[in-house]
C-alpha cells in the first residue's frame, strides 16, 4: 500500500469517528463504551503479536508502545464505564 493512501484511509477514519459520536444519545454511551472495549482488547492482542514478531529495535519498540497504549485505553474505558453504571445505582439509606 502506498503511504497517501493510509493517510486518505486515517483522515477518512477520523472524520467518519467525529460523525459517529456526535450522533450518539447519551443513553447509548455506556454500551457503546463496552464495547470499544472489546475492540480495544483486541488491540492489545495485535500489538503483542506485532511486538513479538519485531526484527529489530524500532519494530519492538513501536510494539509495546501500542501495547502500552492501548493497556491504557482499555483500563481508562472500564473506568469511564464503571462511573457511568454508578450513576444509575440507588443511592442507599432510602433517598430517591
């Protein structure tokens, strides 16, 4: 593949992202965070495949940056999800 036409799929990815989320109910956050979670998952998968396979210093070093990237995306997603389920716990002690 030519490197303009990553860049054409990259920014096209980006654009279509921004329309997707902003088009979102708020309602529909929490699922769709579990969600991207799971592909983040798989992220993590890719990236220790793509690190184990380095020939050499870049290649293992390009590898467990995007493992410690997308760890990091994947803890902040559980995160942000947890908060947001909290929210529609009952509070306790009877309060409405």
């Amino acid at each position: 593949m030519s490197i303009g036409l990553l860049v054409f799929v990259f920014v096209l990815s980006i654009f279509l992202g921004i329309e997707l989320i902003s088009k979102v109910p708020s309602q529909l956050h929490t699922p769709l965070m579990s969600g991207s979670n799971a592909i983040s998952g798989i992220t993590i998968v890719g990236a220790l495949i793509a690190t184990g396979r380095g020939a050499d210093t870049v290649g293992i070093v390009l590898g467990t940056l995007a493992v410690v990237f997308a760890t990091i995306n994947v803890v902040g997603g559980y995160l942000v999800t947890n908060r947001m389920l909290a929210m529609f716990k009952k509070k306790e002690g009877g309060q409405k």
